[in-house]
C-alpha cells in the first residue's frame, strides 16, 4: 500500500529551527545548486540518496527538500517504498517557498 507523502510548510519549518527542535534536514539538490542558495540542510543528491538511506535518521523528524518540492517528494515516496521510513516531510515548495516567506536573501533559480 502506498503510503501517503507528509509535508510541513516553509513557516512550519521556521518554526521548528527557531525552536530548536530536533530534527534532520536534508537537501536532495546538487552540490551546484546548494552553493548557489543554502538554508542549511545536509547534503544528499537525489542520485545517490538511496544507496545512503543508512544517513537518514528513522527516529526523528526528517525534513526533505529541493528546489520547488517535487524531486523530495519523489524520494520520500521512493524512500517509503524501499525502506518503509514512516517519519519523512517535505518541504512545500521546497527552497523557492522559502525564498519567498522566509528569507528573501535566498536566491531563486
């Protein structure tokens, strides 16, 4: 059975950084577009995430994100199906949201 994809929203996320919440973030971009506009995730391509599931935690919170929040949320499903992770968010509208609400010094591409 396919399990559904959680999400938290750009504010929600703020919230818990601000917060100190405890919490893994993970950024599925390349390493090009992380140099380009970072909030301060873990780096883990989207390429290559699933021969490191081993790095995302299982009994925490993990927030996953992108540019605009559709290659997370294929990970997450990807990683739900092989892996059964049932703690997985994504980030809605990914780095562009957070651009736009949070902190517009992030650059959009």
């Amino acid at each position: 059975m396919l399990q559904e994809i959680k999400s938290v929203t750009v504010d929600e996320l703020k919230h818990m950084m601000d917060t100190n919440e405890d919490f893994q973030l993970i950024d599925v971009r390349e390493k090009l577009e992380k140099d380009f506009a970072d909030i301060g995730g873990e780096l883990i391509p989207m390429g290559v995430v699933l021969l490191h599931a081993d790095k995302i935690s299982k009994d925490k919170k993990v927030i996953v994100y992108c540019r605009s929040g559709n290659r997370s949320g294929r990970i997450i499903a990807e990683l739900q199906r092989r892996y059964g992770f049932s703690n997985l968010y994504n980030l809605a509208g990914g780095i562009l949201a957070w651009s736009d609400k949070i902190d517009h010094s992030i650059k959009k591409y």
